[in-house]
C-alpha cells in the first residue's frame, strides 16, 4: 500500500471515529474476496471463471475469446509436458 493510501485510510478512520484497522480491513476486503473467487472458484481446466461484482467498485469478467485462449495455452501445456515425459520415458 502506498503512502497517499494510508494517509487517506489514517483520515478517514479519524473523521469517522474508527480504529486505523478497521478502516484497513474494510479496504482489504474487495480484493481478498476477488482472491478468494479466483483462487478457489475457477477451474481453468474446465474454462469456468465465475463473474464478480462489487458494485462502485470492480468487476471481473473473463470473456469468452480469453477463456478459448487459456483453454488453448492450457492443452498446449499438457502436450508439451505429455511429450517430455515420453522422451524421459524413452531415455531410461
């Protein structure tokens, strides 16, 4: 977190009469709940990338031509792991 931030979060915590972590926290929140969708709710295996809003505030969104375009990278990735191991398998 930058310095203007805190300043701005040290602020508002002292016109609104609330403790500094308070404050923090409920700045934190937005983007560990968009961790946590993202961490744990998307199977990139699968192409599922459940949308989230936060309403003034983000929403993430995977569109359907960068889903086919993981999805591509992805397969690209198992055969190119599928490949070494035959040629380590072969090695032997």
């Amino acid at each position: 977190m930058n310095l203007e931030v805190k300043e701005l979060l040290k602020r508002v915590a002292e016109e609104m009469n609330l403790s500094y972590t308070d404050v923090e926290r409920a700045y934190k929140a937005p983007f560990e709940l968009q961790s946590i969708i993202m961490r744990y709710r998307c199977d990139r295996d699968k192409g599922y990338f459940p949308s989230l809003r936060i309403p003034y505030f983000l929403i993430f969104y995977c569109p359907e031509w960068k889903k086919r375009k993981l999805m591509e990278l992805n397969r690209r990735k198992q055969g190119l792991s599928e490949q070494k191991k035959e040629v380590d398998d072969e090695t032997v």
